[in-house]
C-alpha cells in the first residue's frame, strides 16, 4: 500500500488528557507523527487537532475510527493534501549588521513575502508563512548571513468541502437513540 | 440539605447507581472513603481481597456473570499499578468494570508525592475513559458518566481516579444518572438498507455460515440470535467468548472455532460463500493468516463498535449495529431455507475429529488422566449449567473444547487477553454476582500461584467455588509449543509445585488430590456436592498437547488434527 500525507482534524472535548489519548492510537500503531498542531475550534469549548501524516490510506482510515471512538472525540476526519488549504508559519532570526551590510537581503525578503516582525540592534526577526517548502527555501537563502534561529510551526489546515463541523453535529445529534 | 463529603458522595453515588458488591483494598490516599463506607454496610457489601489484581478480576467475573458493572477500589500508587492487567483484561474483553482510586491531594500532584503515581497517564489505553477528580462536588457527576460509559455500547473498563482533599471537601449531594454525552454515541443508528443488502446476501448464499461472538452475549441477543438461525438454517459456529450465547447441541451448531477449536469451522470458513460475523472482532487466534482467511466469502459483518468494521477483513456489507436489532431485522428479511448437505459438511468433517481427536480424549487408552476427560465429566455431572471460568493455558483451551456451556453467561475466561491468574479471583466475582449457582473454577498448576492469594479472600468471605486444577506439572501450553516448534527444548516450563490441597488447608478449604481415573467420577461428585468452597487437584498427563491446532501463521484450512 502506498503511503501518502493525509491532513487529520480532530475535535475534541477541551478534557485534560486528550492530546495523550489521540497520540497513543498513533503511537501503538507505530504511525510517526509528521507535524501536530492543537487550537480552539469555531465551536466554543471545542478544541481542534490538525495531525499530518505519510501513511497509507487504509490505516488512516483506521486510525481515523479509532480516534471517533473515544469518548471525548466528537468528530474526526482526514484528506489528502489536495482536500485542503494548509499553511504554516516559520521565524528567522539572524543578526541585524548581517541583513544591514548587502543589497541583497531586501530583494530576498521581498521575492519570499516574508515580513519584518521585529529590528532590534543586534537582530532582527523575520516571519513567513507558506508551504513547507517555500520556508525551506528561505530558509536556504538566508543561512549564509549566520542565521541564529528558525523555528517553523506545524501544519494548520482547513478542508474545503462545505459541511461545517456544527452540521455534522447537527446530524449525528438528530440520528442518536437516548435511552 | 446538609453537606456531606465528597468520600460519602462517592458511596452514595455507587448506591444511586444500585451498586451492592466492591471489590477493594484499602490505603492512605483512599482512607476517607473506606471511612464513608464504615457507615454503609447494610447496603453494600466489601469484599476484602488480597491483591489489587484480584479485586479487578472478581468485578470482572461478576460482571460478566451478572450482567451489571463490577465495582473496584483501590488506594494510589502501588494499589492503583496492580489494577493495570485486569483493566487491560477488560479493555480487550469489553467488560463493563468501574475502578475507584485514591490520590494524593491535588496540592501534590507532579511533585513524586509519597504513593503519587500518574494512574490517569498508566490506564489511558487501557481504559474506556478515566478521569481525575480533584473537587469534592464534581463526584458525583464524575462517576455517572463513568458508570453510563462503562455500561453503554461496547463496555469497558472506566477508572476515577479522586484526589485525597476532594474526598475530605464538602458538598451538596445531587445524583443524576448520566443519560447522554454529547461526544458519545453509543447507540448507533441501524441503516435498514444495509439489512436488505445482507438478506440478499444470505437469501442467494448456497453456504452461507455464521460466526458469533461475545457481543451476541453483550447485546443479550441469545433469543434473536436463535431465531434468526433457525429460520435462515445456515450454521453456527463461536469464538472462544462466544461460547454459551449458542446452544452447543442444537442441530445447526458446528463448533468453536480459532487455534484449538474444531475441526470442521475451522476448515470450511475457507468454502463459505457468505460469512454473516456477529458480535466478533476476527481476532488473529479466530483467522489464522488472515491473507488467506475467507478470501472466497462475502463477508456481512455486525458490531457496535464501529472500529471494528473492516478492521482486520474487508467487508461486503458493513452493519453497525447493535447485535440484538439487527438480528431481530435481518429475521423478517430472510427466507426459510435449509443446507442440509452443506451442514453434512461440516459432520463429515467433524467425523475426523471426532476418530482423530475426542474419542481418544474423553475416552483415553492412557495411563494417566487425560485433561479432557475430566472435563468432559465435570460437563456432564454439571449438565453444561454450571459457571464455568477458566485460567489460561491447556487446561482452558480444553475447557472451551469440551465443557458444554448450555446455559448463558456461564463461560468466563481471559479470552483477548490471556491472563494467567484471572481464574481464581474472577470466580469469586461470579459466585458473588450467583450466589445460587455453581461456580467451578478450571485452573492450571502455574496459573493458580499467579493469584493463588485470593485463598483468603474465600476463607474470610465463605465463598462457595470449586477449585478444579488441572495439574500437569509444566507451563503446559508454552511447554505444547516448545514441543511442537522448538525441538522439545523445554526452556522453563517444568514447575516444580507446592502441595496444593495442603495450602488449601492452611485456608480452611478442604481439598482433595487424585491421580487414578477410578478416583474421577468420585471425586467431582464430592467436589460438586460440597456445602462450601472446595479444591480438587486432578494429577493429568505430563505431555498432553492440545489439538486440534492452527499454527501461527497457517491458515485456518491448514488445521492440523495431530
Ligand atoms: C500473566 C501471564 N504470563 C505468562 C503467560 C504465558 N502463558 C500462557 S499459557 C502458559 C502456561 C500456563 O501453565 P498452567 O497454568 O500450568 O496451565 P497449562 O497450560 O499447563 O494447562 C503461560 C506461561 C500468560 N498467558 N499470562
Ligand atoms: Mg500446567
């Protein structure tokens, strides 16, 4: 089976322990987590878990129920990378006389929209947002004038099927038996 | 209304929830509550084991006899560590328990506190759900979802896990059973088109066959599940957990099924044409190599879980479902038929069996005592009615070969899990659960020292059970693999054995060791017809191997009778 990324959105409670009870089900399967990422949902009290992985479909699929069948999960869902709209973001700091000493550093944070967070005398911290790969490339660029830190945050994505997460509930909650 | 504490709240919760019987044991961080429990003994009864794995045992053996949630309490740290296998157990049998734990006030949490351990961080795959509560007032409500979750849809273990100053807190108490989480659904929704697409299924199937498992028990769905058969007259055969939702002599039951079972289940899930599996997970001991499992079968499968659908085999029709529903619908929907010549099948094969391997077992030519014999007789002198709970190892798997279980949530045994030690204090469960039935205990020489503890248990509680061991003086099962795939290099499977029925003695059981088959028939009437706990240890064969038997990695077509 052929292993492709597939972007995983979980729902969940906002219940202590939560991270810990998804990530089990990957770790027991010996799935790596590419890049996670946890946030509040558009739904008040509804955290939202963004999970990448490279695997193939069939396990996903299976990690997939596996995840619904916790208690505290409402919702879980994945797709492939052409499903969604995915970002992440990524900050360079690098010392400021190395930026202030070449032409060449204006045209590189131009040609890459990267933006200017902050310029302190010593260092300035530069900010992109994009595919991985464009943050690699800045990444590449700016290396030769002595890059101090990077750090690139995980994956964030949305998918672009219409159905909102409140009509999912909408539906699960119409079709569910209390006894 | 006064306040209470929350120690009180928790007893008066158990009670709101009709809980009679705790398994526990007590310690520092769970005092409070064993306190608040001094005052409610005429309402429940506590049952003192002697090992923190041996409560969770008992509430699972009571559990699964009684069909209500078996309730544990155990104190932080070491208390909590011992209950893991007996949560894992249940986790994977899908037995509805409730544990309670005690922890250090919250004040310590993270700090390496004396007996501060991270239970909710050790039990997290092991359970269905756990919780900590930290505040006196949210007790109540903590443990109505944990008794709702525990018993609803698939079951399983729940473990709360209450801090030491949220027992001593004050609060007003309020009981609400729990009716509804708004993240669970437990109660899937039947698609009837997917009945419709099975009955067509099984409508057209010139050998369709069908594979029951504990589910059909979870979902008391016996009654369905028999009728169902019986008009559809397709086949029967049952997992290991399965056994005794079935009655094992009707005309259309053709036997177990999986690495020791029969013969002929075994070997014609591979000529099916349409495999209806309900209540059954297709663990690997019931496939075998699971590439070369039912590949020419249809396969409809039922399961509340839906995790479980399409998880290890590829499905035709997949139907969510609670088992009894379903049933009940997929019987208006199939037609009356009869596979006479397809169930001669499965008697044809079962004729092998039977000349390769249970004539010889039940009626041996051998000098020693043959494990299946004794069961065989016990199964008899029981009628198939008595509650029958197995350890792990030979003695079990011939135990589920050839007891009869007739009756219903009789046959308790560690079945996904395999845990030795889990005979002897889940017996004492179900006997508690079944105070009127006979509860045998089926145990093997190594496992019966793994909880061997729990003696006391039944000397303090007067607990009426039958001890029968099987002693054939070896890890027999592992030392059956050794003989059969590493060349009878038996590396540690000889045990050398205390004297049982002296130690039995020392617990004021009586007891009894007999090695002749003349001594057989004698013995388990006494065994049988004591007025209070008895143990019979049967001396059997040394080098008795179970067969039949799938191989690991065979195909369940490549059962070898011998
Ligand atoms: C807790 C635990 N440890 C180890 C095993 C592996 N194991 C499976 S069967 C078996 C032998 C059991 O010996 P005994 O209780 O004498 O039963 P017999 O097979 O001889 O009937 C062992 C060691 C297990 N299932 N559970
Ligand atoms: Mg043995």
């Amino acid at each position: 089976m052929e292993n492709n990324t597939y972007n995983i959105s979980v729902f969940t409670e906002n219940s202590v322990g939560m991270l810990n009870r998804i990530t089990i089900i990957f770790t027991r399967r010996n799935i790596n987590i590419e890049s996670i990422t946890a946030s509040e949902s558009e739904i008040e009290g509804i955290h939202r878990y963004t999970i990448v992985v490279n695997e193939p479909k069939e396990t996903v699929r299976k990690v997939i129920s596996q995840i619904e069948k916790q208690i505290d999960v409402v919702k879980a869902f994945y797709h492939s990378d052409d499903e969604v709209v995915y970002q992440e973001i990524a900050l360079y700091k690098l010392p400021t006389k190395a930026l202030a000493s070449g032409g060449d550093a204006e045209r590189i944070v131009r040609a890459h929209h990267a933006r200017i967070l902050t310029i302190e005398s010593e260092f300035t911290i530069l900010e992109k947002t994009g595919y991985p790969d464009e943050i690699k490339e800045l990444f590449t660029e700016l290396k030769p004038f002595g890059l101090l830190e990077f750090v690139r945050s995980g994956r964030v994505a949305i998918s672009k099927p219409m159905k909102t997460l409140e009509e999912h509930l909408e539906d699960m909650n119409n079709e569910k038996i209390i006894l | 209304m006064s306040q209470i504490t929350g120690s009180e709240a928790v007893i008066k919760s158990l009670v709101a929830e009709g809980v009679h019987t705790i398994f526990g044991y007590p310690g520092g961080a769970i005092m409070p509550i064993y306190d608040a429990l001094y005052d409610y003994s005429d309402k429940v009864t506590h049952i003192l084991v002697r090992h923190e794995q041996g409560a969770i045992h008992a509430a699972q053996g009571f559990a699964r006899t009684s069909e209500t949630c078996g309730v544990c309490f155990a104190t932080s740290g070491p208390g909590a560590t011992n209950l893991i296998t007996g949560l894992a157990d249940a986790m994977i049998d899908s037995t509805p328990v409730v544990c309670i734990t005690g922890q250090v006030a919250s004040h310590l949490l993270g700090t390496d506190a004396f007996q501060e351990t991270d239970v909710i961080g050790i039990s997290m795959p092991v359970t269905k759900w756990n919780v900590q509560v930290k505040r006196a007032q949210d007790i109540p409500a903590a443990l109505a979802k944990a008794f709702f979750i525990a018993r609803s849809g698939r079951p399983g273990p729940v473990l709360v896990d209450i801090t030491k100053d949220a027992q001593f807190g004050m609060m007003d108490f309020n009981y609400e059973a729990c009716k509804d989480i708004r993240s669970y659904f437990p109660n899937p929704v039947m698609d009837p088109t997917k009945i419709d697409d099975a009955a067509v299924l099984l409508n057209t199937a010139k050998k369709p066959y069908i594979l029951i498992g504990q589910g059909i028990t979870l979902a008391n769905a016996e009654q369905e599940l028999l009728e169902f058969v019986e008009k559809s007259g397709i086949p029967v055969a049952s997992t290991l957990l399965g056994l005794g939702a079935f009655p094992p002599n009707h005309p259309q039951y053709v036997g177990y099924l999986g690495m020791h079972g029969n013969y002929a289940p075994n070997i014609l899930t591979n000529e099916a044409d349409v495999i209806l599996a309900v209540g059954m997970r297709f663990d690997d001991r019931v496939t075998g190599d699971v590439s070369r499992y039912a590949k020419q079968a249809k396969i409809i499968h039922i399961d509340i879980d839906f995790a479980e659908l399409n998880k290890i085999v590829t499905n035709e029709v997949s139907i969510h479902a609670d088992a009894k529903e379903a049933l009940a619908l997929l019987t208006t929907k199939v037609e009356r038929r009869t596979h006479e010549s397809w169930i001669q099948e499965f008697r044809d094969a079962e004729k092998l069996e039977v000349e390769a391997v249970i004539e010889d077992a039940i009626h041996p030519k051998h000098d020693r005592l043959q494990m299946a014999e004794v069961v065989n007789m016990l199964s008899e002198k029981t009628d198939g009615q008595a509650i029958v709970v197995t350890d792990v190892g030979q003695h079990q798997m011939i135990t589920s070969r050839y007891y009869q279980y007739k009756a219903q949530n009789t046959n308790i045994t560690s079945g996904g899990l395999g845990t030795m030690g889990f005979a002897l204090p889940a017996a004492i469960g179900a006997k508690l659960g079944n105070p009127s039935k006979t509860v045998v205990a089926i145990i093997g020489d190594g496992g019966f020292q793994m909880t061997i503890q729990e003696l006391g248990t039944i000397l303090q509680f007067k607990i009426d059970i039958k001890i029968l061991i099987l002693n054939n003086n070896f890890l027999g099962m592992v030392r059956q693999w050794q003989e059969l795939f590493f060349e009878k290099r038996y590396s540690f499977t000889d045990i050398v054995n205390p004297n049982f029925t002296q130690i039995a003695k020392g617990y004021d059981i009586e007891a009894l060791k007999i090695d002749q088959r003349t001594e057989l028939s004698e013995a388990l009437d006494t065994m049988l017809s004591s007025q209070a706990a008895y143990l019979l240890e049967v001396v059997v064969e040394q080098e008795e191997n179970v067969f039949p038997m799938v191989a690991t990695g065979a195909s369940v077509s490549e059962i070898r009778l011998n």
